[in-house]
C-alpha cells in the first residue's frame, strides 16, 4: 500500500467545479482586482477580433481602389490595435500577480495553522510527503487555476461567442460551416473532463508517495549509508518515479487526445469555409474583403478553441489539488478550548483507593517522610490549590484505545487507577509495549483518553484550555526532537516568551548539557534539521532542558536518560533530584538508577497498573518488577 492509499480517505465522486468553488472564501477579499482583470482581459480578447474588421475595410476600401494612403492609415490603425491589446493583457497580469500570491499565502498559512492542531493520530496516520506536497505543489496548481484557466475560460468562451456572432454577420452560411465541429467537440470535452480528473488525482498522490521517498531518505541518510542500502533506496526510488512517469504519460496521452479533436476538426471546418467563400466570392455572391474578414476572424479565435484542452487540463489538476487540500483542511482539530468544565470531587472509579493502597502502609509512610518537605515547598509558591487527595496527577479509572483500532482489538490501556501526589515522583515501569509511552501521552493531551480522566490538582484536564494545559505540563521523550534553529531557541521553546539568559543557563545546568557553551557560536549555534549535527545524548540533554526551563508544575518523562552515558546520567541525576523536589513528576524508567530518582513506583503490564510501592517493597513482594529490574541492571553492566 502506498502512502497516499494510507493517508487519503475514500474520496466519492466529485465535481470540479464544486470542488473548485471551495476556493470561494479564499478569493472573495480580492475579487474586485480579479473581476477588473477578466473584464480588462475581455476588451483585449475583442480587440483581436477587430482587425479582421480592419482588413475588411483595407481590401474592399483602399487596396480595390489602389489607395497608398489608405493601406497606411489601416497600418496605423492594426499597430495602435496590437499596442492597445499588448497593453491591457499586461495590465491583467499585474492586477493579479499580488493577490493571487496572497491568495496562495494564506491558503499555505491556513494550512499550516491546522496541522499544528491537528491531533497526534492524525500525524500518525499521514505521510509528511502528502501533506508537503499539498502545502507546495498543490497550492502552485491552484495559484496556477487562479491566475490563468479560471480568467480565460470565460475570457475565451466570450471571444468564441463574439467571434461566431461576427462571422455569422458577415456571412451566415460560411458559419454553419465553422460551427459544424461544436457538438463532437463539446462531447469530446466531457469525456476528456472525467477520465482526466482521475489521472491528475492519480499522479498528484504519487508526487506526494515520492517526495515522502525523498524526505524519509535524507533523514535517514545516515542508516542508508550505514547499512549500505542505497541501492534498495535507490530502486523503492525509481519505482516510483517509474510509476508517476506512467501516471504523466497518461496525462499526456489524454491532453494530445482532445488536443488532436480540438485542432483537426475546426481545420477541417476553416477549409471547407475558405472552399466555399472563394467559390461565392468567384460567383460574385461575397466581396473579397468579407472572406478575408471571414477567414481572419476564424483564425483569430484558433488560439480561444485550441486552448479548451489544456485550460479544461489545469482545471483538473487545480479541482483535484483543491480536494487533496481540503481533505487535511476536514480534519477535525484539537479544540483549543476545554471539552468539558469539570472538577473530579469524591473518590476515583473503579476499587476504592485502588491508586494509592497498592503501595502498602510502608509506602505511606515513605512517601509522608519523603515528600512532605516537597509538597510544602510547592504549596507555598501556590502551584497546588487542592488536597492532598485530590491534589497531584490522578488517572481516574482511564482506558485508552487508538482511534483506527479495529473494534474487536483490545485497548491498549485498561482500568488505569493511579495517584502522583502534588510535589511526588512516580516512576512508570513495566516491559516493552505495555503501554508506558502512551499513557504519559494522555497526560498533555496528545492522544484523548477512550474512557475515565485525568486530573490534575483535582481540574479534569478535558476542561481545561489546551494552552493552559500545556503550560502546567513539561514533557521530555525519549526520542528528542530538534528543530533548525540555536541551541538556545530550542531549549527556550520549553519556557514563556519573557524568559531569558538566567532560565537558559539554569535549564542547561539541570540538564548537564554544559558542552553548549562550548559550541562555535555557544547557545546561538544553529543545530542543524533534527539536531543530527549532535550526538544522541547531547539532544537528550538539551531536550530535558527545554523541558524543566519553564519551571513546570507538572512534568512528563519518557525515559530522558536512556542515551547518556553512566558518569553524565550520575550527574544529570543529581541536578534532576532538585528539579524533581519542586514539581510533580511521572516518569517512565528502564533502568534501577532512573527509578531511584521517584518516591515511587507503578508497575504497568498488559495495559493496567499491576502494582504500586517504593523500588525496595517492589523488588522483595512482585518476581515481575524484580525481573525487569535484574535485566536493567545486567543491561548497564
């Protein structure tokens, strides 16, 4: 399956124009400039249509009568002509080169905008080179549709109605003649519009399959040469290419159809009119000048006829990239206000203090020794507002199950009862896939929860703001992103729009991710697209900067430490214990020494909190933390 068959939802059958007339809302704010256009465009068409009125008057006027002067007064009048028309198409094309540029601008701007609010499972779902295509490609083809097909459709459809008017004036039998190709030609033209439509849909969705081919390539460029495969590479590339050659050629082959009917019929119509007007001007039936007014008529309107098919073929591609464009433009966003206003008040769902009896007496007791001192020193900067029980991150009976899961899977989290008391750490543990990364997701609200919720400081976060959600909560992953800007605007991202020198050194210090300073350009040195210009474990440091700079209320840890080094991890420990005592903190943890970090720890398996304690009571009562321990430590060995 390509990318494009992953991404794009079954698409009924359209209509281009009702897919071109979602261009509306777009165009409205400059339409006057674009109607002014199309009317400038019109005089100028018509102007062509004047000289062979021009040459009329010259044949039957000054050249029957052998007028020199004559013939050059009809020169002047054909030059002034050209001027007019030559000066009013380039007066169009000034009226809407800018508009159309900022129509273009906002439609990319829009889509930008929405991606960025677009939900995680979307992002999952599509292929980057589809929605790169759509920003780029796509919008140059509506650009295109704008500024050229959709001005001379009508521009020329009223050229060709003027035209024939004209030569049925002058002689309305010789215009039967011309018009005889009109309804093979009007047929031809549907035909073309609905194969062409499917080809242009085809080959766009190929374009973006093969820029997601290129895209994936230069990122990965270090596994490709890696491991060697640049020639597999290389062929998944020509494959493709091959491919939308053939979707191209079938465009082509399509455009020279209609191109061949468009062109050979009104030939064969043009010479059977020139036929029978000499023959009328021989019988003396027709002046000489009419059939060359005639003539110069029809062969000024060869350029409005032969240029249906590929106006008719920009259309095509422009209503297909205008679908392709509203396709992710449908999505339904992240709504930025709160879902629901409501406050968790009583008891959490399911077994009655399932989130914190699990731990035992031993863990209270623990816990009271070891966080009391935190927890006082958070509620007398006022980060928490309610109580103990019901202050901190609480997950309240929540379940969670990927929205294009089939029905019958089971969901990847079930039953989640568990309680991160205000100014506590929690360290998430449990095997590969049991869920860990996915449930620290629902906490910022990258994915939504299928059932139950999530409070925080006892606020139900589906009723709070998205912005304001995200300002209470930190998170750091395990795969850190870095984006083409400084160190310092990278790490900076994480904290608000006042913060300076002082919260950036601080994040660094934390994060023992020092060795910016020593950069070329220290904290301004440009990191490069992904931050690949560093290693695995400078962009882990530098992605726990940005994540504690902001001093968060609430933090999210998706094993931070995992490609540090055990002398760095020592230090960013340490640093980390003093960040850890003035927030409240989840954190998913593989190895003993990460672990040790939290006050406690939940065992996840299957998709459900097995177990709740300190690392010490987990390690003597559950065999399976026990084992998933021994591993991590014989792995750091």
């Amino acid at each position: 399956m390509t990318t494009s068959d992953a991404a794009a939802p079954d698409r009924p059958d359209r209509s281009t124009v009702r897919s071109l007339l979602r261009l509306w809302p777009y165009v409205r704010p400059v339409r006057a400039r674009l109607f002014c256009a199309a009317f400038v465009a019109i005089v100028a068409s018509c102007l062509s249509l004047v000289f062979p009125l021009i040459l009329k008057w010259m044949v039957d006027g000054p050249v029957a009568g052998h007028d020199p002067a004559g013939v050059w007064l009809g020169a002047l009048y054909l030059l002034l002509l050209g001027i007019a028309e030559a000066g009013l198409f380039g007066l169009r094309r000034w009226l809407v080169a800018r508009p159309l540029a900022g129509v273009e601008a906002g439609m990319r701007a829009d889509l930008y905008r929405h991606l960025q609010r677009l939900p995680v499972a979307f992002h999952d779902r599509w292929a980057s080179g589809q929605l790169l295509s759509r920003a780029t490609t796509d919008l140059m083809l509506v650009r295109m549709f704008l500024a050229f097909p959709l001005t001379f459709l009508l521009v020329n459809g009223v050229t060709i109605l003027v035209g024939i008017c004209i030569m049925l004036a002058q002689q309305w039998t010789l215009g039967l003649v011309i018009l005889a190709p009109a309804v093979p030609v009007v047929i031809v033209c549907w035909l073309f519009e609905r194969r062409y439509s499917e080809v242009a849909r085809r080959a766009q969705d190929q374009v973006g399959d093969l820029t997601t081919v290129v895209e994936e390539s230069v990122l990965g460029i270090r596994i490709i040469k890696g491991f060697g495969r640049h020639r597999s590479q290389a062929r998944a590339f020509r494959e493709l290419s091959r491919t939308l050659r053939g979707t191209e050629l079938a465009k082509a082959r399509l455009l020279a159809s209609i191109w061949a009917v468009i062109v050979t019929l009104p030939e064969f119509a043009v010479g059977a009119a020139l036929v029978l007007g000499t023959v009328q001007v021989a019988d003396g039936r027709l002046s000489a000048g009419t059939l060359v007014a005639f003539l110069s008529t029809a062969l000024a309107l060869r350029w409005p006829v032969d240029s249906i098919g590929f106006l008719l073929a920009m259309s095509q591609e422009a209503g297909t990239a205008t679908e392709r464009y509203f396709e992710v433009m449908r999505a339904t966003p992240e709504s930025d206000g709160p879902v629901a206003a409501s406050v968790a008040t009583g008891p959490a769902p399911g077994p009655a203090g399932a989130g914190d009896t699990t731990a035992g007496p031993a863990a209270a007791a623990r816990t009271a020794g070891g966080a009391t001192e935190r927890r006082a020193g958070t509620r007398e900067s006022g980060a928490v507002a309610a109580g103990d029980g019901e202050g901190g991150l609480r997950f309240h009976g929540v379940a969670f199950r990927y929205p294009d899961a089939p029905a019958d899977a089971p969901p990847v989290l079930a039953h989640i009862d568990l309680h991160v008391r205000p100014g506590e750490s929690m360290a998430l543990v449990g095997a590969t896939g049991t869920g860990k990364t996915t449930l620290t997701a629902l906490v910022p609200r990258l994915h939504e929860v299928t059932s139950g919720r999530i409070t925080l400081d006892g606020r139900d976060i589906t009723g709070m703001p998205r912005e304001e959600l995200r300002e209470l909560v930190a998170v750091a992953f395990e795969e850190p992103t870095l984006f083409s800007a400084t160190v310092g605007e990278n790490v900076l991202m994480g904290a608000p729009e006042t913060a300076g020198r002082a919260e950036l050194d601080r994040a660094l210090s934390v994060a023992q991710a020092d060795f910016a300073h020593a950069l070329p350009r220290g904290t301004g040195t440009q990191v490069g697209e992904q931050g690949l210009s560093l290693s695995g474990g400078q962009r882990q440091r530098l992605a726990l900067a940005r994540a504690v700079v902001g001093r968060p209320r609430f933090l999210v840890l998706d094993d931070p430490l995992s490609a540090l080094d055990v002398h760095t991890e020592a230090a960013v420990e340490a640093a980390l214990r003093r960040v850890l005592a003035e927030t409240t903190a989840l954190i998913v943890a593989h190895r003993p020494s990460t672990v040790l970090l939290a006050d406690r720890v939940a065992l996840i398996s299957g998709g459900r909190i097995t177990a709740v304690g300190t690392h010490h009571e987990l390690l003597r009562t559950h065999a399976e933390y026990a084992h998933l321990m021994s591993g991590a430590e014989e792995d750091g060995r």
